[in-house]
C-alpha cells in the first residue's frame, strides 16, 4: 500500500516541506516514485519518519541522523554503531526524564504548601 505526501502528513504531523528536505538531506532513505516523480510512500517510509521524529527529539542533528541512517543502510555491519548511537541518546533521555521529575516534585511540594495554607484559612471562624 502507497500514501501520498497528504496522508503522510496526516499520520506523522510532517509537512511537505519537511519530508523533501528530509529526503534531500538524506535522512529519509528509499522513497519511491511514480512514473511522473510523485513520491509514494510506503509503511517503512512512515516508520522511517518517526524514527527520524525520535531521534530529534531526543537532540540528535540532522547530520548525526544522516550519519545513522547511511550505517542503517550498510547493514548489519553496523549494528554496534547503531546500538552505541541510541544508547548514548537514551541514556540523555532518560537524564532528562530524572531531571524533569525533580522539577515535578518540586512544582507538586509547592502546590502542596498553598493547599494546606488556603485549608487553613478556610478553617477559621
């Protein structure tokens, strides 16, 4: 099954504009096209996308993409390489997630603080 620039906007948020200039870029490998150069895109494209989507989230460059993706597509020579890649963007992931929840404990001790004071007020004669 094939889907069009719309219906791959539609299901990964990426607009048109992204998806050539990922492809230009060479991020977005083996997007096939039709007889008059239209890209069709297949389920392996889109999990391609969000894999890329992934990846930046997590503060990986364009060009580190790039570079993951040509090992990507040399194989499973790589597969060290690859693994070395996104162990080291979990491990900055999961440094944020920890530094996050600190920030969310400190937030919840606070709100805390003004529930009990305003429980208060609201207890007097």
């Amino acid at each position: 099954m094939y889907y069009t620039v719309k219906q791959v906007k539609e299901r990964t948020g990426i607009s048109p504009y992204t998806l050539r200039y990922y492809e230009k870029e060479g991020v977005l490998p083996q997007v096939e096209r039709d007889a008059n150069g239209v890209r069709l895109y297949r389920e392996i494209n889109i999990d391609w996308i969000n894999t890329v989507q992934a990846l930046r989230s997590t503060g990986l460059s364009l060009e580190e993409i790039k570079h993951y993706t040509e090992l990507y597509l040399r194989g499973e020579e790589t597969l060290q390489q690859r693994k070395k890649i996104l162990s080291e963007q979990r491990t900055k992931v999961e440094d944020h997630i920890s530094h996050l929840i600190k920030i969310l404990e400190k937030l919840n001790y606070k709100l805390a603080l003004i529930e009990a004071q305003e429980n208060k007020f609201d207890k007097l004669p």
